[in-house]
C-alpha cells in the first residue's frame, strides 16, 4: 500500500493502565494499511514538530487511527498528552512488513506491555473480518507477559477474541501477580513456551515490543531451537526499558 501523509484531529483519550493511554485520531477513509503496519506521527512541541513512529492498534475495519503507548514524561510523550481534543498531527504510513500470515498452520506471539499494540491489530481485524482467508484449522497462541495483572493492556478486548477467534488462546504471565492468580507467573520462558505449544518446531513465532524484550524472546527461541527463519520480529527501537 502507497505511504501517503494526512492529518488526523484527536478524538479520544482512552486510559488503558496507570501509566497506558489510547489516542484515538480521524483518518481519511483513503489511508489504507494493514494489521501490524505502523505510522509516524508528527505532534507539536514547543520548538517545531516531535516526531515518533507507533503501531496501529486499529483494525484497518475501523474508523481512526489509534496508537497505545506508556507515558515517559518524555518531550514528546508530554506534547502528545497535552493535545485537546480536536487538536491536530500529521502522519505518515503505513510501513512495516509485520503482516499476518493467513497461511500459517501455528502462530504464536511472543510479547509484553506495549508491545500488544500490532497484535491488537491483528486479532481485531481476525474478527473484523470473520477470519477470511486463514487457513482451516489455523491455531494461534498469544504469549503476553504483564508487570501486573492489573496493568495488562486491552487486557477485555483480550478476553473477547480468545472467546470468538476460533483456534486463539491467549496465556498471560505476570510478573508480579496478585495471590489468588493460578496463571502463569514472572516472565514468558521456554519452559512456558514448551508446555503450552507441545511440538514448538511446528509454530511460526511473532516477537514484538521493546528491544529488552526482543533480546529476551530470541533467547528463548534459541533454547528451544528454533531458527530466524521462523520469527517475525517487530523492534520498538527507541523503547529504553
Ligand atoms: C516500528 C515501531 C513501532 C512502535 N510502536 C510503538 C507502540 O505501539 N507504542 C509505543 O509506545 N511505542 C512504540 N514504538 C516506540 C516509540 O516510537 C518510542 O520510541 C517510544 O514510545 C519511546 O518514546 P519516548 O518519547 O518515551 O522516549 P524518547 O525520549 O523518544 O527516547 C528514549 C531513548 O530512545 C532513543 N531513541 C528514540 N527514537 C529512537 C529510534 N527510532 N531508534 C533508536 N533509538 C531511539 C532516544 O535517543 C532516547 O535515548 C515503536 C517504534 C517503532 C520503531
């Protein structure tokens, strides 16, 4: 799809967490792109636009452009909070290669914290779309690993496509739950990895989020064995932590 640059009014502040915030835009109905793809934008600061790049959380099905993301107190980041509603940025997109593959017998995701946000895309366009164009029997796995279990993102959007994808489960691991949780706890390890996907050669792995968490899911993939060629990975270089 041809990048093409247009300007978005905000529409919607929507908290996600204590520190997690959703900004919805408009879009033209033009702006074409797919689930994964992402976008830079453009808001402005105080000596000239600030510029970052973000993941569509949106559903190409749907109706604005929405990028989740953790407030830094960054320059940007405050920029970005200060808009009003019906305050405008510029964007330009979409780019990225971080594309569902509709053809994949077994997809697991591999992710923590914001790095939801391309996946978000994806399983909502899943249901956008009842599915057209998966290959029958396709089973998808979605490993998201959270600080807390109150602080996991679309954690009932979540909810909702484990129960109406058909083939997706979704496993969270927290690191430091709460003591009545009977899931999975600390961070997502090969053992995890192991137990729940049984023959892990047979899966194709998606990596997203923040560099830290890119180094620790291709250690994973290393111990259990499995080569570059079966990973797509989404960086979200410029993420300290
Ligand atoms: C493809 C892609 C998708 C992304 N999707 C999301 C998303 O959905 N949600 C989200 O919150 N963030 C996303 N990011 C990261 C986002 O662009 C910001 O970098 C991040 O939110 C941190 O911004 P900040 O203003 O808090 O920190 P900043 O103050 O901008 O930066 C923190 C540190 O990173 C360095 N840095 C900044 N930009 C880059 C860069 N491009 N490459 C290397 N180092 C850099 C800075 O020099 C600084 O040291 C994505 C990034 C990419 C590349």
């Amino acid at each position: 799809m041809t990048p093409m640059t247009f300007t978005g009014a905000l529409l919607e502040k929507i908290p996600r967490s204590s520190d997690t915030t959703s900004y919805r835009f408009s879009r033209p109905p033009e702006y074409q792109f797919q689930a994964g793809q992402f976008f830079k934008i453009a808001v402005p600061g105080p000596d000239g636009p600030l510029e970052h790049y973000f993941s569509h959380c949106d559903s190409p099905a749907e109706e604005h452009v929405e990028l989740t993301t953790r407030l830094t107190g960054s320059e940007f980041k405050n920029a970005l909070d200060s808009l009003s509603l019906g305050d405008e940025a510029e964007f330009e997109g979409p780019r990225g290669r971080f594309l569902f593959r509709y053809d994949a017998p077994k997809i697991a995701f591999l992710t923590g914290g914001i790095g939801i946000t391309p996946v978000r895309s994806m399983l909502r366009h899943l249901v956008d779309t009842d599915g057209a164009g998966r290959i029958e029997g396709q089973e998808l796995v979605l490993f998201y690993g959270s600080m807390t279990a109150d602080g996991i993102i679309y954690s009932e959007e979540l909810d909702e496509f484990a129960a109406v994808i058909p083939g997706l489960r979704v496993i969270h691991v927290i690191t430091k739950p709460p003591e009545d949780w009977s899931g999975y706890s600390g961070f997502i390890t090969s053992d995890i990895v192991r137990a729940e996907l049984g023959d892990v050669g047979g899966w194709t792995y998606y990596i997203v989020g923040p560099p830290p968490m890119i180094t620790a899911m291709k250690t994973v993939m290393e111990q259990v064995d499995i080569p570059e060629a079966q990973t797509v990975i989404e960086g979200f270089a410029g993420y300290d932590s």
